[in-house]
C-alpha cells in the first residue's frame, strides 16, 4: 500500500487471485499469489466505489471528480 486510506475494494472478476482497491486517485491491485501490488492513476479525486462484471469481465470505478471509469 501507498499509504493512502482505501474507500472500496473488489475482486476482479476475471482474476480471482486480483484484487483492485480504490484510494485517493488511484488504484491499487494486489496480486495475493505473488504478493505484488501495482498502482494506477484513475481519476482526480477520491474513488468513491468501484464495482465489478463477471459477465463482461470489467471493473468500473466512480469517483468524486463525477466520473466513473470501465477497466479491463
């Protein structure tokens, strides 16, 4: 972790071993098999909530700067 407070978390619904936190702009996601942890600028305010497809295998996430954002 970066150190920042974590508003919402998911598992992706396509890798079951990923789980994607959403924080102050960004979003981490964790590998929990390797223990490796990749970060990703998303938006400009806080990640509200984040929400995930088993069907389409996507992640989407909304934030305070009034976006919501699809992930693959």
């Amino acid at each position: 972790s970066n150190g920042n407070a974590f508003y919402s978390c998911v598992f992706h619904p396509s890798y079951t071993n990923l789980l994607v936190i959403g924080g102050y702009q960004s979003l981490e996601l964790w590998d929990m098999v390797n223990n490796q942890i990749m970060m990703v600028q998303a938006h400009e305010g806080i990640i509200a909530a984040l929400a995930q497809s088993p069907v389409t295998g996507m992640v989407a996430s909304a934030s305070h700067d009034k976006s919501v954002k699809l992930w693959k």
